[in-house]
C-alpha cells in the first residue's frame, strides 16, 4: 500500500472510533492550549510588570533616605525615619559642577490625604514636589498647568489633580476643575478643616507605576507637603533624570561623593542614603521574569506529556483491539514497515490535530484573558510568539512520535498466524 493509501486508512480508522479519537485529541488540545496561554500569561505579567518600572524611564535616578546593602532594604522600609535627606542636598545635586550629567532634580514627599471639595469628601494621597517634577517625570496636563517655580518658591495654595482625584471630585457635578477650591488634610494632621488649595491644572490618565496608581494623587508645592501637611523639614526622595542612561555610573559616584561631603561622611559603611537606578531595575526584573516565563513553559510541557502517556495508553488498547486486523493485513502482503508507519501516522494524526485546535483555543483563551486585564485597568500585553505556537505543536508531534512508536513496534512484530488466531 502506498503513502497515500496509508494515509486514507488511517483516517477511516479514526472516524470509526470517533469517541476514542476525541478523547484522545483532548488530552493534546490541553496540552498545547496551556502551553500556548501559560506562555502567554508569563509575557503579559513580564510586560505589566516592566511597565510598571519603565514608565519612570530608564534614565531615572532615585535617592532614598537610609542604607541599603546587600542584606536588605533601607531602614525606612521598616518603619524607621531617617531625616538626614534634606532640601539642601537636591540644591547641592542641581549643581552642574557636581554632578554633569543631571538634566533636572525633584525633591519629594508623600502621604495619604482626604480631599473634600463642598460636600464631596475622599481619601486619596498626595504628593510635596517641586516644579521640576514636570521636567523629571513625562506626562501631559489635561487642564490648566503644573505650578511653575514662583509659585513653588512663594509657598501658592495651589493643587494639580490625578485625573482618578478630578473624577470622583467634580465629573458628577459637571463643575470645571480649575479654579475651585478644595480642602486636604493629612492622615498625621489632628487640627480640623485641612489646608485650602487652589485647583490649577489636572494631569491625563498614566496609570501605574512601581504598582502605586499616579492617577489617585493630589501635586502640591514641596513646602506646603513638608511644612502644612507633614510637619517635617526632611526629604523621602530625590528623583534626578539624566542626559543618557548610560551616564548612570558616573551620576551615581557624583552623587555620593556630594551627598557624603554634605552629611560629612568618611567612611562607606556610614553613608545615610541609598541610591537606586531604574535601569538596573529594569535588567534585574528582565532576569526574574525571564525565568519565571521559563519555568511555566516547563510546567506546561509536563501537561503534553501527560497527553503523550494517554495516546500511549490508547495506541496500546487499540493494538489489541486490532490483533485478528494486524494478522490478516500480514497474511495478505502487508510488511512489518507498513503496519509500523500506519499506527505511527495514527498517532501522529490525533497529535497534530489536537495541536492545531489547541493553538486555535490557547489564543482565544489568552485574548480573552488580555482583555480581562484591560477591563480591570492592568496594562496587560497580548502575547502570542510564534517560538510558543512552534514549541507547543512541534512537542505535541513529537509526544504522538515518541509515544506511539511502542505501539507501532508492538503491532508491527505480531505474528500474522497468531494474530488470526486471536479472541
């Protein structure tokens, strides 16, 4: 019998025991769609997560109040205030003698505020910055502007809203934003009412960052956060943006040196600061994900296996089943090689189809996934390579191949007197 002949017996055989097949299929269908939407899932939660970190840029430096090593985090992450950062250090950091290759500086600080605007009240965050945040971070104003450096330096009540603050406040009232007057108060603050702050502008949807929402945030001058909401006279950070990323190495060597001179610092073990890079961020988060996105491949790939064993089991009942067909085939001329290809063609048949539908299902099913994400506002990336769609397929082939060559082996080394005599 030629290939083609082959090739049609094989298929008759399959329809005629179409339940078997089926089940058959759908332990690969499984398989290759969970290979396909785990691979997926790895690159969406690669994709928000980066996204999260370079939404600041790759050329964003930060200094954070408090040593870090390579034990642990800055003290301030557990609790413990450290109020050595201050105004004079970011005057220190704008000097282009000290440090080149800084574009511009912004010192912070933050904390969580109610904002009440006639009856209207929420709870939300601020942020204590100076003008130079808009030069820092990238962002577009949808109303009014960002307060420049006048009133930044003459201590102006004024107020820039996320667009979440600006929607809850004002969006039901159908009340323009700019220029009215809303009260915040701090979560540290005791006495009543809050500090009136003009609404100047209100910036554009951006979404998250570093996992905290910039859209659920009120800008305030640095001083009014500081002095009228926090009470402090210290800095939680300086952000610094660089020419170039790759000036990085050198930023940070300029900025310790000046930071060490400005807190009289000898010795590296006593430095009171920690420095961070978000590019180093970036490539350290790549790293992780990476391997992450690995191990879930291989995870999938056990599932295929799995289906591989069950086309195995399969193929194995079948042969018996088919014992007196064997038999009689061999009786009449068919070779040990004819009845070999035929059961490997069966078995790399339900592999290939259930592949094909798999992929089919495992994009659906990772679509729906993305757009999930999207309803529930993450930015989550559709990511279906062409490397899954091949490696899920090629496994899946290679599974029915290697699974059913036992089979086929088996089935090809009946003898054909034997075989007849078969109950």
């Amino acid at each position: 019998m030629d290939f083609l002949g082959t090739i049609k017996l094989v298929f008759r055989t399959l329809l005629a025991r179409k339940g078997r097949s089926f089940l058959t299929i759908l332990g690969i269908v499984i398989g290759v769609a969970g290979v396909i939407i785990i691979i997926a899932l790895g690159a969406g939660a690669q994709s928000l997560i980066l996204g999260q970190v370079t939404k600041l840029g790759s050329n964003i430096l930060s200094v954070q109040p408090g040593k870090s090593n390579e034990k642990g985090p800055p003290s301030e992450v557990f609790g413990i205030t450290v109020t050595t950062l201050v105004n004079s250090d970011a005057d220190s950091l704008r000097s282009k003698s000290q440090v080149s290759h800084a574009l511009a500086v912004c010192s912070m600080v933050r904390g969580s505020a109610s904002a009440t605007w006639q009856n209207k009240n929420i709870d939300t965050n601020f942020m204590g910055v100076e003008s130079s945040y808009s030069n820092v971070v990238d962002f577009t104003m949808r109303q009014g502007n960002f307060f420049n450096q006048q009133e930044q330096q003459g201590n102006a009540n004024v107020a820039v809203l996320g667009s979440t603050v600006a929607s809850e406040l004002f969006d039901s009232t159908g009340v323009d934003p700019i220029g009215q007057v809303i009260k915040v108060k701090s979560s540290s603050q005791k006495e009543a009412g809050g500090i009136p702050l003009r609404v100047i502008g209100v910036i554009t949807s951006r979404g998250s960052s570093f996992f905290q929402d910039n859209d659920d945030q009120i800008f305030i001058p640095l001083t009014i956060g500081q002095e009228q909401l926090l009470g402090i006279h210290y800095l939680q950070s300086i952000n610094i943006k660089l020419d170039s990323a790759d000036n990085a190495s050198q930023t940070i060597a300029d900025i310790t040196r000046v930071l060490k001179q400005n807190h009289h610092i000898q010795k590296d073990a006593d430095v009171d600061f920690t420095i961070y890079n978000v590019a180093d961020a970036i490539s350290i988060l790549s790293t992780i994900t990476n391997a992450l996105r690995l191990f879930l491949t291989a995870m999938a790939a056990i599932s295929l296996v799995v289906g591989g064993i069950g086309i195995l089991n399969i193929m194995l009942a079948t042969v018996a089943e088919r014992t007196r067909e064997i038999g009689l085939r061999k009786a009449v001329g068919a070779t040990n090689v004819a009845i070999m290809r035929q059961f490997l063609l069966e078995a790399g048949t339900l592999t290939f189809l259930g592949g094909v539908f798999g992929i089919i299902i495992g994009i659906i099913i990772s679509y729906l996934i993305t757009l999930l994400m999207h309803y529930l506002g993450y930015d989550w990336a559709f990511v279906v390579s062409f490397s899954s769609i091949f490696l899920a397929v090629g496994v899946s082939i290679l599974t029915g191949v290697i699974f059913g060559l036992y089979p086929a082996l088996k089935a090809s080394k009946l003898n054909p007197i034997e075989a007849l005599r078969y109950e």
